[in-house]
C-alpha cells in the first residue's frame, strides 16, 4: 500500500464526494481539489436559487469534507490556462475531473438570439453573483416567459415573480437586491412541454412556489392530460403524485388578487420567439400525450405576449483541454469513470464524476453514488498506475507560484466565509456574497 496523491478538478459536490470517498477507501490518500473560482461548492454556491434553506444543509456536510487533514482546497486555479494535464501527471498518480456543467443547452427555434432572451443558467449566475459574470440584469419585461419544466425553471419563475424586499433575508449580493427593486414583471409563465405526470419538477421546491403572498400560482387547466401511462406513473412514484397533487391544489385555488402572478401552461412546447429587434410574444403548440410518456404537436398553435424569454432546457457540460469530449451527449467518454480516449481506449490515471460523466440529471444521492464508483474504478486500477513524478505534496504550489497563479486555499476561504456572515450581521441577514473575484481574495487574505 503506496501513499498516493489526487487531483481533483470541479470543487462542486461530485468532486467533494470523490475526495471524501477517496480518503475514507484509501488511508494513504492525499487529494487536492481544485476550482477556478476562489470559493469551493460549486453550483451549491452559484447554481441553486438563494432561497433554498436546504442548500445550508449540504454546505455544512461539504464544508466537514473540505476540511479534513487528507484533502486540501486550492482555488482560483483554471485548468487549462493555469494547470495543464501534463502538469497534474506529473505532480499527481491519477486525475478526477468533476467540472459540471455550466452552460445552458442550446434551443434551436426562431428569435432564440433577439435581445430579451436568455439562457436561465446566466441568469441563475447573476442572481447568485456569481464573479465571472456582469453585474447588471435588464428587469424590464412586465411579463416573461421560462421554457423548461425542472427546478431551474421554477427558480427562475420564482426570483422573477417575488418582490426584491422578500428576498432580503437571503444571501443574495446588494446589486442583485438594488437590480431586482426596480424589476417589472407581473407575470411570469412557465411552459411545459409534457403533461402535469411528466414535469420534472420536486415536490417541496413546487410547493414553495406559492410561499410568498405576493404571487399567485395559476395552473391554466388546457393541457392538464393524465392519461393512462401518467397514472402508471403517479402511483409507481411517490414524488410524481405529490407534485400532480400540488398541481391540483393550484389548479383549484381561486386567485388572491396578489400583484404578481406565476402561470403553469402544460403541453405547450416552444416554436419560435416573436419580434423584430426584441422579444415581443412566444409561439408555443399544444401537444398531446401519445401513450407511452412523451407527445406529439396537434398543429393548433398559441401566441403569448412577453416581453422577456428564459430557456431552462438543461445545462451542457464544456470541452475540456486535452480530454475527449461527445460534443452531442455533452460528456466525456467513459466506462465506470475511465476516462476512454476517441479509439475508446482508457487514458491512464484519468478520471471523471458528476455531470461532466453522467449529464445533467440526478440530485445528491446520485451525485454520491456516482462518486463512489469513480473512486472505486480509480482503486481498482492503482497496481497498473504509475506513481507520481514527484512525491512532494508542496511541489504543485512552488509550480502554480512559478507560473503567478495567485491561487487561494482553505484557511482563506474559511476568512472569506466568515467576512460574509460578518456583512450579514451588520444588515441583520444571514450572509451577503462578495461578488468581484479580486474582492474575495482580498476578504479571504485579511
């Protein structure tokens, strides 16, 4: 049993959980994990909606990883510019990547590129300050449309619909607040492609949707299909039949005359953004279901007036420096986490987990699965991995410092974290995100 050193790339939860896998399997495990950003958590941090109270709860199950004795942070580190593969060889005996994914995937309709429409994964960033994205959003679109029918969709509907002063008590950075203060949306649709047994929504996040008393939820009732396969479904899945029954309660609810509004149109599937220079409506088809889960356009089609279009039809995976890439699945190449190269053959010591293996599905659960199969592949290869080149730990720091990558470790991520609780406290708010890159390491070195 040698002592080996891991790199992992993507300090989200997969590459959390494959360290944590790493060092509880192997007890001569070093792992450092690497992000470009300089605090760790990944979409935990920048990806989920600020009003999710549930994400604190993940945060402090990574956090309890992160800062284990065997694992070491290192962020503000950009594969690819800062660090290449040849180098992480050279310093490591194998290579997990765990980027993630995120870009939004493209929707190839009509008017998808007029000013005032978007990708839901941009907006998701600027609303989580993210600090490699503007800091401005143009709220100005009285009504808007969300195309998607997942949890990002719901996100997005949500923060656009509630009043800013409501969401005040949420980390979210002071020009997200001032941005949204001056928003204009009154109402806000989202439109589903499928029928009310086939949204992939989950039930607690759809139930929240109706948390604020400023936003009623309509259900509009054309479209609201359960055929036999939808029933099939509702009863083989507990979570399908809370979320077709929080359907029903909207579609029941008489209006409260709140000011705001989030509408539920189902079997609606996108054709084309209208408007010349800008966004002036959404062309959907209603759809119907055919049996066996999935629909079929009925050739009777629907104009909406909005004035702002949000696409959350999934995220995509990017391309990777020196690593095989299937531009269609948005994926490495694979088998168990073996990375294969483009004769499908396994590129020695070279790792993947999470969506950039998997895509864009799953939550937690299957996040830590995943993980574990990654780290079980990669021990079950070690007798035929090489050792690493150097068996200096600090040999990777002394590389970055050669090249003036100014990375941040974990002892300045715990000062940034406990500079954000200090803003907080002074607002009487739980956190408030710094936002420019250079600001977080400045906090973060005192």
């Amino acid at each position: 049993m040698r002592d080996i050193k891991v790199a992992v790339i993507g300090a989200g939860p997969a590459g959390i959980y494959a360290a944590d896998t790493l060092a509880n399997e192997y007890a001569r495990a070093r792992v450092d994990v690497f992000d470009r950003l300089p605090a760790p958590y990944g979409l935990v941090r920048y990806g989920v909606a600020p009003d999710h109270p549930r994400i604190k709860e993940i945060i402090k199950a990574l956090r309890r990883v992160l800062s284990r004795d065997e694992i070491r942070f290192l962020g503000n580190v950009h594969y690819g510019t800062d660090v290449k593969l040849s180098d992480l060889r050279h310093f490591y005996d194998a290579v997990i990547f765990s980027t993630g994914a995120r870009a939004d995937r493209d929707l190839d309709i009509p008017g998808i590129d007029l000013p005032g429409s978007y990708g839901a994964a941009d907006f998701v960033s600027w609303y989580d300050g993210h600090p490699d994205v503007p800091r401005d959003w143009p709220l100005v679109a009285k009504n808007a449309a969300v195309l998607g029918a997942g949890n990002v969709a719901l996100d997005v509907a949500r923060v656009l619909a509630k009043p800013a002063d409501e969401q005040l008590t949420t980390e979210i950075p002071g020009n997200v607040y001032r941005a949204l203060a001056l928003n204009q949306a009154t109402d806000v649709h989202v439109f589903a492609r499928r029928g009310p047994a086939q949204i992939k929504f989950t039930p607690m996040e759809f139930r929240e949707l109706s948390h604020s008393p400023s936003v009623d939820v309509i259900v509009h009732p054309e479209g609201f299909e359960i055929d036999d396969a939808s029933q099939a479904a509702i009863s083989k899945s507990k979570s399908t039949k809370l979320v077709v029954d929080t359907l029903m309660r909207y579609l029941e609810n008489e209006p409260t005359g709140a000011p705001h509004r989030i509408h539920i149109h189902l079997c609606q599937a996108p054709v084309a953004i209208l408007g010349t220079d800008h966004v002036e409506g959404l062309r959907t088809e209603r759809t119907e279901l055919i049996g066996d889960g999935t629909v079929r356009g009925t050739g009777e089609f629907v104009d909406t007036p909005v004035e702002a279009v949000y696409r959350a039809v999934g995220y995509l995976s990017s391309h990777l420096a020196d690593l095989p890439f299937d531009h269609s699945a948005g994926v490495v190449p694979h088998d168990k986490g073996r990375v294969l190269d483009m004769d499908g053959v396994m590129m020695e010591g070279t790792y993947v987990t999470g969506w950039i293996k998997r895509g864009p599905i799953g939550l937690i659960g299957h996040t830590k699965s995943d993980a574990a199969e990654t780290a079980s592949s990669l021990l079950a290869d070690l007798p035929g991995i090489p050792p690493a080149e150097t068996s200096d730990p600090d040999a990777i720091l002394a590389h970055l410092s050669g090249r003036g990558v100014d990375y941040t470790t974990w002892q300045e991520w715990e000062r940034l974290d406990a500079h954000e609780i200090a803003l907080g406290t002074e607002q009487g708010r739980e956190r408030v995100k710094v936002v420019p890159r250079d600001d977080m390491i400045r906090a973060g070195r005192g």
